[in-house]
C-alpha cells in the first residue's frame, strides 16, 4: 500500500495495542515519525509509556477512535465484530494483521525472521544480544522482554532486523524474510491447526517465503525441523545441533543449575565455547542457531560467543521473581508439554537438594483437550503441582476440559482452581532451598510478586 520512507506522513491506529507484540510495533512505527494511535480494553503501563512517546490512546474500544487513520492494525486477538475493525472495514480504509504490519516495518532491513513451535522468543532475543555485541546495533521485534535493555523492541542504526515469527495463526507467511531459525516443529495452536500435518504444512509454506538468496538455520536434533531443512530447494540451508553433521556442532555439553556450556564447532573446526548464564539443554541449542546465523552473517565467532555469554534472559523465561529465606521463586512462559519438560528439568538442577513446587495455568480448552495425558506425564517432573483453572483465552469452555482432569491423572497434581486459596497452599508447604515455579501463558505469571510477598510475611526477618 505505501512504503517505508511514507510512514511519517501516515497515521496507523493499532486496536489492542497494549499487547507485548502490538506495542513493540507501535513504538518502531513512532521512531519513523508515523502519528500513532491505538487502543485497547484496559488502561495499562504499557499505554502509559506509549502516550509519553506521542502516541495517542484509548483504554477502550469504539469506532472514532479510528477517524482519520490512513491504516489500522489489528492482533489476532481481535475479533471481527471489533467496533473499530468494523468501521475501518466500512469506510474501507487498509487493515493489517500484525504480522503485515511487521513485513512493513522490515522491509528495508536484512531481516531474520526467528520461528519455531517452541524457544523462538528466547532465540531472537539471543541473536539481538549476539549481533548487539559486534557493533552491529539491529533493530528487533521479540514476543518477550529482553532483560539487558527492558524492551521488546527497538528500532536500531545498524542493517538487520530480528523478529519472532509467530506461527499460530498461519501468518508468518506474510514476513518474506531474508534468512530465518526454525528451532522446532511440532504440533501446537490446536485451536487454528487440527494435525500435526497441518503445522508442517504451515512451516514449509513459510520457508518457502524466505528470498531467494537468503538461508534457512535449522535444528538437525529435531525431527520436524530436520526435515524442514532437509527438503528446502533454492536456498541456502544451515543446520545446528548435536548431530555430528551438523554446520554448527555443538558437543561437550555441562549443564549446571544456572548455567549451560557447550564447545562449538563450526563446520568442523572448533571456534570455542558457549557459555550460557542460562540454564538447560534447550538454551545451548538456541544459542547454537544464533551463533550459526552469525557466523554465516561473517560477524567475528569471538564477539558473537561474548554477547551470547552476556545474555540474561528474557522476560517470563525462567525468570527469577525473588528469594525469600532460601526459597527463589521463578516463574516461566511454558504452555506446552515439551516446553514444561525442558523447563522442570532444568528446574530440577536448579533447585538441587531443594524441591520444585509448581503453580501450573493450561492455556486454551483447545490445547488442554489436545495435550491432556501429556500435561500430566511432563508435569510429574515437579515435586508438587497446584493446578488453576484453565485460561480460556478467547475460546469457550468444552465439556469434559479441565486442569481438574489433570490432575486426577497425576500423583503430585492438587486441583485448586481459586488464586487465592493456591497461592496460600504452596507458600505453606515450602521449605528453604525450594524452588516454586508460576507456570503457563495465562495471568499466573501475577502470583509470582504475591508469592514472594506471602513468603517474606511468613519468614519476617529471613
């Protein structure tokens, strides 16, 4: 519709723009000079610190919020009835999903697109540290918070552009990318995709998009992006893993409680080591597949493994809440069976001789339904687990689904659906050296302050 070099003259008003990926798109799109409005549901800090960069914004939907908007923008989680959708759509003004606006947004950049059925937040918030470490400054749209700069993104000087490709609904198609990480494929968004077929399918319509004379990063450990990267044609592919072909080999692997190390190899010359100060087995492999789209970049392997070493973390990934008389609380994105075994496990070296105790949230009736068995078999990794009710998003509730249902089919799994009544059960039942974890893609990432807060009032003085 326009390009770019346009956007100071537009205006684009972003419906649900107080969520993580809408305002980090907001904010690039203000850099460029563009008149920015949005709204969303509620009043929030988010809109707060939008209006402090000249955004203009509502805590509410209706349709003249959209007067005079030359494009509006819209996240999945909008619905078509939208009083502001529908005006845009009558008055026949340009409507993006988010992900078009994205493509927009990078379109003038060397842009590495960062997808996967799991790890892709942490992923491109490694690339963004490693290339940030060789001077590069890119700029990025990332699905978490980078814990170095308190942002998700940021609109940078240098010539590249990391984002995180969101496969949920289909529509990652949209990015055209110059080079993409695929770290995983696996079936997932059950809501959207009803096989597992169904998300290869998707995944190999979005390599098809990347250009021509780009590359694709893929993980040769894993089956589904294995066979992604082994069936590309007409571009250039890398593969990363443990596997001994792999282009980048990662081998030596120590994993301690919170840290990860591995040697790297890079088409089978050793450029040194990885050292993560995160843990688990799935991190040395996300920074593997940013440390192999470095390299293939030509950036020094040297300053790539120090910004890699320097990584912090990302918001919500395994990240610490507080410690309270030995007890540290953590709370963590994880929402699929896969995700919240790598994230028990590494919990488990985490918490040593103490044990780990989870506040789990099953996010959608559609994934509860889908994963039921698979819920209770990874979250039995855990000492004790508290299941909340499920978090329906915006699905309606199936007969039948409940975290109740879990739970029967668990040793260590207690149903208790009240927020209240769950937060006070694990903060009674820890003991000094304990780990808990606030677990799930809903709102219990909120218990995390009132947990440590409950423990201080519990051990005064510790």
């Amino acid at each position: 519709m326009f390009s770019l070099s346009e956007l100071s003259t537009k205006k684009l008003h972003f419906i649900g723009i107080g969520g993580a990926g809408m305002s980090g798109l907001a904010r690039i799109a203000l850099t460029h000079g563009a008149h920015v409005s949005g709204s969303d549901e509620k009043d929030s800090s988010v809109l707060a610190a939008l209006a402090a960069l000249g955004a203009k914004v509502f805590s509410s939907h209706d349709a003249s919020h959209i007067d005079g908007a030359d494009l509006v923008i819209y996240s999945n989680a909008i619905s078509k009835s939208n009083p502001e959708r529908v005006q845009a759509t009558q008055l026949g003004i340009p409507l993006y999903t988010r992900a078009q606006a994205l493509a927009l947004l990078m379109s003038e950049s060397i842009s590495i697109a960062v997808a996967g059925t799991h790890g892709k937040t942490t992923t491109s918030s490694m690339l963004t540290v490693a290339l940030q470490a060789c001077g590069a400054d890119p700029s990025f749209a990332i699905g978490g918070t980078l814990s170095a700069s308190g942002s998700n993104a940021h609109r940078g000087t240098g010539k590249y552009f990391v984002a995180e490709a969101d496969e949920s609904d289909g529509s990652f198609v949209e990015y055209k990318p110059f080079g993409a990480i695929v770290t995983n494929v696996e079936h997932d968004h059950v809501d959207f995709f009803a096989t597992a077929a169904d998300v290869t399918a998707a995944f190999h319509e979005f390599a098809r998009t990347i250009l021509p004379d780009g590359f694709l990063v893929y993980c040769a450990d894993d089956l589904g992006s294995g066979a992604l990267g082994q069936s590309v044609e007409k571009i250039l592919t890398i593969s990363y893993g443990e596997n001994a072909n792999s282009d980048l080999r990662i081998d030596h692997i120590e994993l301690a409680a919170k840290s990860s190390r591995a040697r790297a190899l890079w088409k089978g010359t050793s450029i040194g080591h990885l050292e993560m100060n995160v843990p688990g087995r799935h991190n040395i492999n996300n920074a593997a597949a940013a440390l192999a789209v470095g390299l293939h970049l030509g950036l020094p392997a040297a300053a790539l493994l120090a910004g890699l070493a320097s990584f912090s973390g990302t918001g919500r990934r395994f990240e610490l809440k507080g410690t309270v008389h030995g007890i540290r609380v953590l709370d963590d994105y994880g929402h699929h069976p896969t995700e919240i075994r790598v994230t028990l496990d590494a919990a488990r070296r985490y918490a040593g001789d103490g044990k780990v105790l989870v506040i789990f949230q099953p996010h959608r009736y559609s994934r509860t339904q889908a994963f039921m068995s698979d819920f209770a078999t990874s979250l039995s990794l855990a000492d004790s687990v508290i299941l909340l009710e499920v978090y329906a998003a915006s699905e309606k509730p199936i007969a039948g689904v409940s975290s109740e249902v879990i739970a029967e089919h668990m040793s260590n799994g207690t149903y208790i659906p009240n927020f209240v009544d769950a937060t006070d059960a694990i903060i009674e039942m820890a003991k000094p050296g304990d780990v808990i974890m606030t677990l799930g893609a809903g709102d219990v990432s909120s218990l995390g302050p009132i947990i440590v807060d409950g423990l201080t009032k519990r051990f005064p003085n510790k």
